[in-house]
C-alpha cells in the first residue's frame, strides 16, 4: 500500500482488516514503520503492507530511512496498491507513480469518494489517471464508510500467486504487542493535541511485560525540545494522562486483556538524525 501522505493508507488498512492495527491522524506523515494487515477469506489471503507516505519535502534521517521503507516494500511483494485521494492528484502522487516498478501488478485504490459533492467528476479523474500507467483495476472507494473496498479485495486476489495460507486465519498483523503500543499512543498524542503538537516526537518502549495476563508498559515520549515537554504534559499533566489513558483503553481491546501503562517525557535533540535512537524506536537504518 503506497501513496503521497494522507491519502488515507491507514484507515483503508484498518476498514480492510477490521481491527485497527495502523494507526490514523489527520496530520500527515503518522506512519512511519510498515504495518502489516492480514485479511484472510475463503480463496484468498492477503497479506497487506501499510507504507509511510513517500515523503518529498523533509530531510531528515528518518524521513530518508521511511522513504527507502517505500522503495523496499515495492521490491518485495506481489502487487502494489496504489491509494490516491479523488480528484487530488498532484506532483507529489506523480513522484509515486514513478516510483511504481513496471513488472509488478498495479491496482489503483481513488479514496475518499464520500466527499465528493460532484460524482460526475470522477470519471474525468479514472481517465487522467488511466494515461499515467497501465493499472490491472481501478477502485473507487470510501475507507471511512467500506464504500467498495469488497471490490478491492477481490480484485487484489485475483492478482495473487496460488499456495498455502501463511498464516491462521484469526491472525490480523505481524506487527508485535510491543511496537502497536507504542504506535497508539503516538496516535493518541497527535491526536490529542493536534497541530500544538510537534512533529518530531516519537515514543519508545522502556518495558513491556506479560503476567497472568496483565501488560506492564512503560513508555518514554520523545521531545527535540525542552519547551515540548510542557506541551505533551499539558496543565497538571492533563494531556499526558489523557493521551495515555486513550492508549491504554485500545491497547486492551487490540491485545484482549488487562493493560498497566506509565508514561513520561524526555528530550532528545536530534532524536530524528541519531541512529542508535532510530535503531531503538524500530526504523531500520
């Protein structure tokens, strides 16, 4: 699944699944690890990668490590789903498609028709698009509202290899318990304090433990700045608390079970350009 950011990616993801396992923000760039949705039904299994936004304006180390995620997943898998939103298509969707390797199946997902006032104009969009590549399926549809995405599916099967399930059929991710709790309290942290927030904050996993099947998480929120913390914190900590107690409640109806979540507020500079903090937080260098 590859697209410019905020295309909605993520939430496509999720509706497909039926579960969250990626998180969604309005602001663009949420994503920043591959996300992997397992969608199995009676023909077929559909192992879906969610990408980070191919990003075209930021430069930082981590933003260079996300975009070479892009590039790695388009070189690994046996058809590309390419999401763009309807009738937005600008030069940095055609920096995507660019990008689209010729020898690999392409089907082209148009998101968000649910937003259109003028149906008439989509048609228009297909065919500007159409003369852009060869597309093995064109799939309007509404993420937010499941608008065709049974569509997508199938025509996403057919383009799949035969062979055994890879995986049992309740299985919806190969994400670990570990890294989605650190994604949805990112979530909820965007979430929470929207465009006040900075981008630049990340959150690592100090501890994460199961017993009796009880999760203990402990969870450091990483600031560039020392005036941030202030931020994330909110008043007597209000935000911080809140976030985390949003976290904690989805973490329990992903994982099933009793959650414990602790969290606190460090600085680290140049978290975004240090390879060993990258390392730590999952992106591979």
């Amino acid at each position: 699944m590859v697209g410019r950011p905020n295309v909605g990616k993520s939430t496509l993801l999720n509706r497909l699944v039926g579960q969250k396992v990626s998180i969604v923000s309005r602001r663009p760039q949420t994503t920043r690890l591959p996300v992997t949705g397992i969608v199995t039904r009676a023909d077929a299994q559909i192992v879906f990668v969610d990408t980070p936004g191919y990003q075209t304006e930021h430069r930082s180390r981590l933003n260079r490590i996300m975009n070479r995620t892009v590039l790695s997943a388009l070189s690994e898998v046996h058809a590309v789903l390419w999401i763009v939103e309807a009738l937005r298509c600008d030069a940095r969707d055609e920096v995507v498609c660019a990008l689209l390797p010729r020898g690999t199946p392409v089907v082209l997902a148009i998101n968000k028709i649910d937003r259109l006032r003028e149906r008439r104009l989509l048609l228009p969009f297909i065919e500007e698009l159409s003369r852009l590549r060869p597309f093995e399926a064109i799939v309007p549809v509404s993420a937010a509202r499941g608008t065709q995405t049974g569509d997508l599916v199938t025509a996403l099967a057919g383009l799949l290899p035969p062979g055994p399930p890879l995986f049992d059929a309740d299985e919806i991710t190969t994400v670990s318990e570990r890294a989605l709790a650190a994604e949805l309290f990112r979530e909820k942290l965007f979430n929470r304090l929207g465009e006040e927030l900075p981008y630049s904050i990340a959150v690592a996993i100090d501890r994460f433990t199961l017993e009796r099947g009880v999760r203990r998480v402990s969870a450091s929120v990483l600031v560039t700045r020392e005036g941030h913390k202030g931020i994330v914190i909110g008043r007597g900590g209000e935000d911080l608390k809140a976030a985390a107690t949003q976290a904690r409640r989805d973490m329990e109806r992903l994982f099933g079970g009793k959650v414990f979540l602790e969290a606190h507020v460090r600085v680290r500079k140049d978290w975004p350009e240090d390879a060993a903090t990258l390392a730590r937080l999952g992106y591979a260098s």
